[in-house]
C-alpha cells in the first residue's frame, strides 16, 4: 500500500473549509491530477467573460476558487442552451472534459448550472458566513456585521 493520499478527494470527508462549497467539484488547485479528456466537475466565481469577435462564438469564462482559477471554453450550441446562467452567474458549476495545450489546462464546458444562490447564503443569518472565521453575516439593514482587519 502507498502512503501517497488518493489524487481526488473523498466527497464523503469532512469539507475543511467552512463556506458552502458545491458537491463534488474539484478544486482548482487540483486540476492538473485527472489525465487529459477526463470529466470533471469545478466551481467558482465568475471573475471573466470573454466573447471575442474572432472566437466564431466561442466565450471564454474564468471561474476563481478558493485555490485558483479555473479557464472554461463554452461553445455556441452549448451557450444557448445554457445562456441564462453564462450570462447572469457570479458562481458557477461547470462540468466538462479536461484539454491541455502548451502547459494551459482548460475545461471544455457540457453542463453548466447557475449557483449563485450558493453566495447568498453566506450573508444569511445563521447561513454559512456565521461558521466561518470571524464570521457573523452582515446585515444590510444596519450595515452592521461586517468585520474588517486593521492593517499592521
């Protein structure tokens, strides 16, 4: 038996981190484990979009995670099908086939669904935000909550 630990994580093992993080999505720090054209799942925020007027239709989305970022590539039939969530997400689950070229890994896209309800709930009382470090949630309504480092 090897000591290494497995190349994937066990979803049934406690998340160490705290916020809500979707099911079985692989973190990006990670992503350079599975081979070429395996399926995976990743999510993250929406940090780009990109539809350049060379691409035939192509957008290129950018998705950050609490370990990096993650390069996605959303064909045309593809964006139409799933349109709503492109174009509107700030917190995205993207599932696809892995492609490397010249050291850059990216995930070609054949799902993608729209979690950005996932973020709302960090700012919930008593949602996900209130078990995190120094969490507490934030209320809007007196714009209390909020914590802030003093810089050293």
């Amino acid at each position: 038996m090897s000591d290494r630990p497995p190349p994937f994580p066990d979803p049934r093992a406690p998340d160490p981190y705290p916020w809500p993080r979707p099911p079985a999505c692989l973190p990006a720090d990670m992503l350079d484990l599975p081979p070429q054209g395996a399926r995976v799942a990743v999510a993250g925020l929406v940090i780009l979009r990109q539809r350049p007027g060379t691409a035939k239709g192509v957008i290129f989305l950018t998705l950050e995670d609490e370990t990096g970022v993650v390069n996605v590539i959303v064909w045309r039939k593809l964006y139409e099908a799933f349109r709503r969530a492109v174009i509107a997400g700030r917190m995205l689950r993207v599932t696809g086939r892995l492609q490397r070229e010249n050291e850059v890994t990216h995930v070609i896209a054949e799902t993608i669904e729209d979690i950005s309800a996932m973020l709302d709930d960090l700012l919930r009382p008593g949602g996900a935000g209130d078990r995190m470090p120094g969490g507490g949630g934030f209320d809007a309504a007196t714009n209390s909550g909020l914590r802030v480092a003093p810089f050293d």
